[in-house]
C-alpha cells in the first residue's frame, strides 16, 4: 500500500464520519462537506491504485526482462 491509498482511505472515512455528523445536527453543509471529503478520498485512493498497478506492471517488465538476459 502506498501513501495515496491510506491517505485516501483516511479522507474517505473521516467523509464518512463529517457527514453522518451533519445529519446528526441537522447541517446541511456539514453533509456536503463529508460528501466532498469522500469524493477526494475516493479519488486519492484510485490514484494510488493506479500507481500500485504501474509499479507492478515495471517489476513484471523488469522479471521479464532479466529471464530473457
């Protein structure tokens, strides 16, 4: 796990937390602000994801070519 995937899966949770927080006191902006965090997080994360996948794919390219050598 990289840094983009905690840090997301951290936003998308604290998200979570904001928004449940808001329907508890009834605040709408709190909502969407928890809504948004999530969004990020989400996006931070597939971000992470993605780099992982890279990293993987270059190993796998690199394993390749070393057996080849």
């Amino acid at each position: 796990m990289n840094k983009d995937q905690v840090k997301g899966q951290a936003k998308d949770i604290a998200g979570k937390v904001q928004e449940a927080t808001g329907k508890l006191v009834d605040s709408k902006s709190q909502e969407v602000k928890g809504v948004n965090l999530q969004v990020e997080g989400k996006i931070q994360k597939g971000y992470g994801d993605a780099k992982e996948v890279a990293k993987d794919a270059i190993e796998a390219v690199k394993d390749a070519v070393k057996a080849h050598s």
